[in-house]
C-alpha cells in the first residue's frame, strides 16, 4: 500500500482531523497499524471501556450471516483503573493520530466518575459515551433511548471537560432526530451513529441460536441503507458534526455518508475483513476529490432528494 499519504482535513467540535476515516471502537488493534501508515486515520477510537473489568458474554458470541455480523461480546475489557495504567501509556507511545477513549457507565454518575478520572491523564484528545448499556437508574432501559437522559447525560459531563464529547447513538430508537438534538442541546461537541441494530441467527438443525445470548447486534454492510437514512436524518437536526458508520466497506459508500451529512466515517466489520480497509478508503476518497477538484467540505451534507 503506498505510503505517501496526501491529508484530507476535516473537524469535529474541538477537533481536527487529517483525515475523515477513523474506525469504530473495537474493531481495530494497534497491531493493524503495522500493515499501514498513522496518517490515513483521523483517529483511533479504542474498544469501549468500563468502570469495573468484565469478562464479556460467554460462547459463541460471534457469528458471520449473509451480509454482515453478529455479535454479542459484552464489553469485555480490563476496566477503567487498569486502562489507565496499562493500556492509556502504550497508547500514547505508539499513536501519532489522535485518540478518542469510549466508555460506558451504569448510571449518570458512573459516567461522570469515569469522565473525571480519565480527565487526570495526558495523551486523551476526545471521549465517545457509548450509551447503549443499561441504565440501571431507569429500570435497566438503555440510556440512547431516552432524549431526557440523553441530554441530562452531556449536560452533566459536558462543563467537566474541554476535549471532543462525542455521543454514540443506537439506532435501536423511535426518532434518530430527537435523541440527536438532545445530544446536541446538552453539550456534546459531536455525534457519532449508528451503533448496532439488534440481530439473531437460528441453527435449522437444532432450533438452537447461533449465539449463546440469542439475540446480538448485527453489523456490516446489511445496514448500510439504514445507517445512511439515519445519517441524513440526524444531519438535518444538528449542526454539531457527525461520524457516520454502519456497512461501510469502501470509498464510495464513504462518500454517501458525506453526501448525506457526515464530516467523517468509522470503518468497523470492514477491518476484520481487511486489514488495508481504511487506507483503500482513504485512496479512494482522495481520488475523487482530485479528479473534481474539490474539498470534502464541498460535499458534506449536499445530497439532494
């Protein structure tokens, strides 16, 4: 893969990025850099983190449908105190883009806890608040479904911090738009969508789920048409920017998420079948733009229906 790579510039709220595709929380190593140069990420986003360390979800919890992915991980990972003092140092060693830590609470204070702890070290340049776990203040019902917690959640997080808060939104809501502008209206600088839609999988064989939670989130270019229309309609209720994902796997679905509204895009089951999916993006959105001979900026959120 060439590595001389020109830089296509684009912002979110507080933040710039030398290049519009970045790649969606836990599908993406440091190890995939190895196959490929720093500059054609805009950012790393790591694999959400929380409070305290969870094992995940026990087997299968992965399973590969007809167009796309099923999984029901769980959130495995080694908590916030060991984040910081294991993973946070490697990171900031090996990265030159920027990094965006996600993590997820159990209730509005969690959030808050977490967001105040991490706010202690050096080397973070944004946050994303995935808030499709359960909010245990609201009878177990998911924070992204409620625009009321939606808002009290950025309100409450959003004068505690000066780096990029980015909300990750579910798609798994009534109305993309309303929760959007809560977000917005509480203080997230950016937004980012969609996360997965709720899937299953069933052996014809034995009537047994393909995974051992029965239903998980489904990802991959079978909710490409989804993931666009709500881009598009989020785009149209905020002015905060947008990273758009879900079933992007080359430059050109990127450019339809620009189209509709997007300033980036985060590539996600994508890299798991190609380590070299963010730098052919990238490739691909810059030849466009030369052969037109115009910006990105020039672009987002232009479609005409």
């Amino acid at each position: 893969m060439e590595q001389n790579v020109s830089q296509i510039y684009t912002s979110l709220g507080r933040l710039t990025l030398n290049s519009p595709v970045t790649i969606a929380s836990g599908t993406f190593a440091l190890e995939n850099l190895d196959f490929m140069a720093q500059d054609y990420l805009g950012a790393y986003v790591c694999k959400t983190i929380t409070r305290y360390p969870k094992k995940g979800n026990p087997p299968p919890r992965l399973f590969e449908t007809e167009a796309g992915l099923l999984n029901s991980i769980g959130l495995q990972n080694p908590g916030l105190d060991k984040f910081i003092n294991d993973d946070l140092p490697i990171l900031r060693e090996t990265l030159t883009t920027p990094l965006i830590v996600s993590f997820s609470g159990s209730s509005l204070n969690e959030f808050k806890l977490m967001l105040e702890s991490l706010e202690q070290n050096e080397g973070i340049d944004g946050y994303e608040l995935n808030v499709s776990c359960p909010n245990v203040e609201n009878e177990g019902i998911a924070f992204g479904v409620d625009p009321e917690i939606v808002y009290k959640l950025c309100a409450l997080l959003a004068p505690l911090t000066n780096r990029e808060l980015i909300i990750k939104l579910s798609p798994n809501v009534t109305d993309i738009a309303v929760i959007a502008k809560a977000a917005e209206d509480g203080g997230a600088t950016s937004i980012s969508l969609i996360n997965t839609i709720w899937g299953m999988a069933i052996d014809i064989q034995s009537g047994k789920s393909m995974l051992k939670k029965g239903i998980g989130g489904y990802s991959g270019i079978g909710i490409k048409p989804l993931a666009l229309a709500l881009t598009y309609r989020a785009a149209k209720a905020v002015d905060i920017p947008i990273i758009a994902m879900g079933g992007i796997y080359s430059w050109q679905d990127a450019l339809e998420f620009f189209w509709a509204g997007a300033s980036a895009v985060a590539l996600g089951t994508a890299n798991f079948i190609d380590p070299l999916a963010v730098p052919k993006v990238y490739e691909g959105i810059d030849n466009f733009l030369r052969e037109r001979n115009c910006t990105l900026n020039e672009i987002i959120g232009k479609c005409e229906v």
